[in-house]
C-alpha cells in the first residue's frame, strides 16, 4: 500500500465501508465518482466486497444447533438455581429506625428491625444460607409505602404473598401460618396458637418462634399475647412498639412500658361456640377465661366482619363498649 | 418495575444468538456454553432495573461482550502465570487456527484471521457482520464511542484484507448480505 496518491488514502475509510455495504449515501456517491477513474482502487473496492460476501457465508454457517440447545439447556437449570436463591432488598429509615424489608420472586421474606444500623451485614439476610441477597429498587419501595400507611393506620392489610424461607422448620412455619390468620383488631395468645396449631404443649416453643419471626407487623406476632393479657417479648425489647402497633389497631394496653396488659374492659371477647356469638367483657366469668381460649375484639365491626353474632344475654349490640 | 416481558421470553428470543456470538469470539463451545449462561445469569439478575424501552439485545450484546473480555483477561493472567513456573503448556486446541490455516480454504482463512484480531475489532467486527448491531449500541458494549466502533470494524476488515492477499475467494461478490 505505499505511494498511493493523498486522495486515494483519504478516501480509503469511506471506500471500505461502501463495498461492505456500510457507508452514508454521501461517502457511496464519492467512492463512486473515485473508482471510476482510479484503477487501483477499483481493484481495492472489487476486493472488500468479495471480502464481505465471504462473511456473509460465514454468518450462514452457526454453531451447530446440538451445542447450542445443550447450552440452553445448561442455563435453564442455572437459572432455576439463581431464581430459588435471589432475594432483593432494600433499607429504609423509619420512624422505627432502619428497617429492611426482603423479597423473592415467591413474596415478602422479611421484615427486620435494624435499629440505628442500615448496612446488610446488619440484617440475617447476610447470614443465611441458600440466599444472594441483592439490592433493589421501585418495587419494595411501594412495600415500604405500604408498611407505613399501615403504621399510620391508613391500612388495615398488608396482602402480600409471603415466602417463609427463612423460617427456621415446619413448625416455625405453621406457627407464622396460624399467626398470619389473626385478623386485625384481635388478639390471642401463645397457647392460643399453640392450641391452633394442634400443639397445645408447646406455648413456648411457639413464643420462641414469633421472637424469630422473619416478618414482623406483616406476620402479626403483635397480636400475640400471654394468656393473663400481658404484653410479652416483642422483637427482644421492643414492648413499646407491640403497644403502639396494637394501639393503632384499637386495642389499649394499660400498666408500665415494662409490664403493659391489654385492658380486657374495653374489649369485646369471643369464645368458640357454635352460636358464634360475641360478648361483652361483662358477660359471666369470660373476662377471667384465659386468652387464647378467648379471642379479644376491638371492635364491633370486626366481629361482624368474622360472622359473629351479638350474645343474646349480655347483648353488646343494645350495649356497645364505649370507644 | 420490571422489564416489559418476563425473562422467559428474553432467554427464549437472545440465547441462541448470544451463544453464537460468544462461540465466534472465543472459538471454543466451552467457553461459550459457559460465558453464555453467565450472560443472561447476570442479566436477570438485573433486569428488575432495567427501563422498559431498553433495546434488550443491545443490553444483551454488552454484558456478553464485557464477560468475554473478563474472561481472556483472566486466562491471559492465568497463562503469564504457568509461564512464570515455566509449565510451557501447548495449546492443544484441533479447532485452533494454525491447523486450520494449513487447508487454505478462504472461508477457514478467513475464520482464522477473524480469530486472531485484537479482540475489541475481532468483537466489534463480528457484532456488525455477523450480527448487524448498530454503532451505538456496539460503541455501548465496547465502552467507546460509534466512531471508535466504526474504526475498530475498518481496521478489522483491512487486517482481513492483508492477510487474504492474493488469496482466490468464493465468488460470492453478487450476493451481499446487505
């Protein structure tokens, strides 16, 4: 290629792309008007478009369609693999401090509490196990907006599916089960669960395992008490929280910040009968019926919304509790 | 939230081609069937967060092209590292392009001199030949500029043209993929 002339040089860029098919119409027009006249080139352009006819056959001859399906098949698998451990999260501040909130594409993993710190290597998400834990965005964001509309008690619900992997075995598991279907405004106690869950023995095992509840507020492990109506052991030493959280739901807590109890007289009870029905606090011995046998009612809409009936001797429709 | 299509849908559309783009800069089916999954683990991985008028393919091509270049790097460290304990190793690969230039066949020359480009033309070469990618998303993956995409493709196709001096090509000139 040396000594060629100054304009056959410049016009080389152009004279590659048009013969292969890639130029502007400009720089085709000006390759035109130069080949016409300079031989060498002409030779030059005849030769790249035999160059890009061979690519052109190379393009038409892949990889043998056996190797890729083997590849393919390879990757489903793989990404079966990364889909059952993918856990996105994000953490935000919060009136309660920072508060992680986790998903997987099966729902919501967890809720935690992080307190002042906000780094995942604060959350159990970074120690557990068959997890890749992943920051995420726009979607747990509107779980958080959720979360706080319900704080603020915009929000009786939170319906989102949840995934319980993290929950520690089976029992955990039911126990969450059997938690999750305590409906807002109720309260009931760890025997109660313990009694739901076919377990009656095991009330303590049961309070363990909402102290390891992977998603708290969520899981409504606030609405579990102790049979007397005491206000035990929420997320270590957050009773407080447990109060404000049944508070917002109607139901009040009276006593110290260390020993609160829910207070029995302004709420309505609930003892499995086959009349379904409800009573005041009032009506014979109930108020002195252990929790957990008893379902303790905010309110009588919710009653109403369980499909229970007014008691026809204390009558709590004629004389509803005051709010 | 999400891409517009669920990633089924993605895999099912990009795999094969991805694949066969990362067979042709690496010349090796292991290498692709390895960094080709990679590819689209990486890319779900991500793809809650990507726009929904993102060009997908285009996105595609990027982390594919990224993992490639990851991946000889660390194979060149890999091999500066044998030499250093002087375990000269021969490269034992039949498909490699020594034994290949022996037929003299264009079609094979012309693969083995793809395969010896530098590897940002051999990639910028083989997105816009083979698999008609725009500059702008082939700048995106290279990390450069359309320009620069555009020159890495012309020094390409004139170190292919040196190297297939004098040599008699298929005559294939009337049939232009374009």
């Amino acid at each position: 290629m040396k000594g060629k002339p100054q304009n056959c040089l410049e016009i080389e860029v152009d004279l590659v792309a048009a013969a292969t098919g890639d130029a502007e119409p400009g720089a085709v027009h000006r390759v035109e008007r130069h080949i016409d006249f300079c031989a060498p080139c002409r030779g030059e352009f005849h030769r790249y478009r035999e160059i890009d006819g061979a690519v052109g056959a190379l393009r038409r001859s892949p990889a043998a369609a056996e190797s890729v399906a083997r590849a393919r098949e390879g990757l489903e698998s793989r990404l079966a693999d990364l889909r059952s451990r993918l856990v996105s999260y994000r953490i935000f501040p919060s009136p309660l401090g920072h508060i992680l909130i986790a998903r997987s594409e099966h729902g919501v993993a967890l809720v935690e509490y992080l307190g002042e710190r906000s780094e995942l290597a604060a959350s159990r998400l970074s120690r557990a196990t068959g997890v890749e834990p992943q920051e995420d965005g726009a979607d747990i964001e509107a779980l958080f907006r959720e979360l706080l509309e319900y704080l603020q008690g915009d929000r009786t619900r939170l319906p989102w599916a949840l995934d319980l992997r993290l929950a520690r075995s089976d029992f955990h598991r039911a126990v969450l089960h059997a938690t999750a279907a305590v409906p807002y405004g109720a309260v009931t106690s760890y025997a109660g669960i313990a009694a739901e869950i076919g377990k009656p023995a095991a009330t303590r095992a049961v309070a363990q395992a909402l102290r390891w509840n992977p998603l708290p507020i969520v899981v409504p492990c606030h609405r579990i008490i102790g049979t007397s109506g005491a206000l035990t052991g929420y997320s270590g030493n957050k009773i407080g929280l447990k109060r404000e959280l049944l508070a917002v739901e109607g139901i009040r807590a009276v006593g110290t910040p260390r020993d609160s109890h829910v207070a029995r007289q302004t709420l309505y009870h609930y003892e499995r009968n086959e009349q379904r029905e409800y009573c005041l606090p009032t009506c014979g011995d109930i108020a002195r019926r252990p929790i957990g046998r008893v379902t303790l009612l905010a309110s009588r809409a919710l009653a109403d919304s369980l499909g229970l009936v007014p008691c026809t001797s204390c009558r709590p429709d004629l004389h509803p509790l005051a709010v | 939230m999400m891409g517009a299509q669920p990633f089924e849908t993605i895999v099912g559309a990009h795999h094969a081609e991805i694949y066969r783009y990362i067979r042709r800069v690496t010349s090796r089916a292991t290498e692709a069937e390895d960094l080709s999954q990679e590819t689209f683990l990486r890319a779900y991985r991500a793809y809650r967060t990507l726009g929904p008028e993102a060009n997908v393919r285009a996105w595609l091509f990027a982390i594919a092209t990224n993992l490639t270049r990851n991946h000889f790097r660390s194979e060149k460290r890999r091999r500066v590292a044998y030499q250093a304990a002087s375990i000269e190793r021969r490269e034992a690969d039949p498909d490699g392009p020594e034994s290949e230039a022996r037929f003299g066949e264009a079609k094979v020359l012309l693969e083995s001199t793809v395969g010896r480009l530098p590897l940002k033309q051999r990639q910028a070469f083989i997105m816009r030949k083979i698999h008609d990618l725009d500059y702008e998303a082939i700048g995106q993956s290279l990390d450069c500029s359309a320009e620069s995409a555009r020159a890495h493709v012309f020094q390409a196709l004139r170190k292919i043209r040196l190297s297939l001096d004098g040599q008699a090509l298929a005559p294939t000139t009337t049939e232009q993929p374009r």
